[in-house]
C-alpha cells in the first residue's frame, strides 16, 4: 500500500496530479481542497494517498491532510458511494463542514454537491452518523450553538457558500437572536 509520496509537483490538470518521486511520475487523483492548498507546478508537495486496487486498474487517490484521507476511506464504505462521488464530496465540502452536516443531519447541505441526489444525501447522513461526524465532529468550526445554527442555515438557504455563511457567522455575537443574527449577517455579506 502506497501510503504518502513527496516530491516534485510536476503536473496540474485537475483533477489529476503528477507527482515526480525519485524519477518516477506518480499519476494522483485529489479533491479539489487540496488541489487549491497546493503549491505551484515545481515545487515540493507531500500528499497522503490511498491506493484502490481493482481488476481493472490501480488507482491512487490523494489528499492534503489525514483527516481528509480518513473522510475519504470512509465515505467509500458507504454502499452506492465510489472513489469518484467520494472525491466529489470532499471537493464540494471540507472535512469539518462534511462531519457538521452529518453531525446535524442536514441533507441539503450534501445535495448542494454535484452528483448528490436527495437519497444518496440521506443514505450518507444515516451511514455515517456516528461515525463520521462524531469523531470529527469537535473541530474548531464544527456546530454552532443554538440559534447560530439556525441563523447558518438560514444563509446557507438564501444561496450564500458555506464559506461566507460560516464567515458572517464569526463575525456574530455568540447570544445573538435568529432574527437580529440573520439582519446583521445580511448587512455584512452585502458591503
């Protein structure tokens, strides 16, 4: 099992890499996470990977961090998820927003990934609840407390990305109410 390579990034075109390890060019498919958290074509990379072994071709799959690495390992186990929709899931969605939404079984969130239907997003949120989301379910920007969850969702649903939902929501007072949250969340997204 190849378990992580580092060398010389030589290739982008996403979503595949070419890696040069010692002279030999190592083809690695990643998310897109980590494909913009690299440097430029050049320069030295180290990508932990995961390599799938089947009949007809040998696979490697990389990612930036473990814990992407263990998002992707897990989402292959769910039934009817493949390497490719897992590598989708972790384009569309980081690790701690991925172990949020399962954490707080939001299947609207998922379904904003390409590929994911209502039902595929359920399956993941009954299959991976416990899993997934409870053990990474603790990172720094995991659940918003209370009324700061529902002032999130209520964001995410006007059609702002999680990014700027999660970053209007920073900028809120913790005891905040919904109402007065999502004004003051609007007015910040807006300047």
């Amino acid at each position: 099992m190849i378990g992580r390579l580092t060398g010389t990034l030589v290739e982008k075109s996403p979503p595949t890499l070419c890696i040069d390890v010692q002279g030999v060019g190592y083809e690695v498919d990643v998310p897109m996470n980590t494909l913009y958290a690299l440097p430029e074509v050049g320069q030295q990379v180290s990508l932990f990977t995961h390599l799938s072994v089947r009949e007809d071709a040998h696979i490697l799959y990389g990612f930036a961090t473990r814990e992407e690495r263990g998002a992707f390992r897990t989402l292959i186990k769910v039934s009817g998820i493949g390497a490719r929709m897992a590598l989708a899931i972790l384009s569309g969605l980081s690790v701690a927003e991925l172990a949020q939404a399962i954490t707080q079984q939001e299947s609207a969130r998922l379904t904003r990934v390409p590929g994911i239907g209502k039902k595929t997003a359920e399956r993941l949120l009954l299959e991976l609840r416990g899993k997934l989301g409870a053990d990474l379910g603790n990172t720094p920007q995991a659940v918003p407390a209370g009324s700061q969850s529902d002032i999130l969702n209520a964001l995410l649903a006007l059609g702002y990305s999680d990014k700027e939902s999660q970053a209007a929501l920073k900028k809120l007072p913790a005891d905040i109410d919904v109402a007065a949250g999502i004004r003051l969340a609007l007015q910040g997204l807006v300047r």
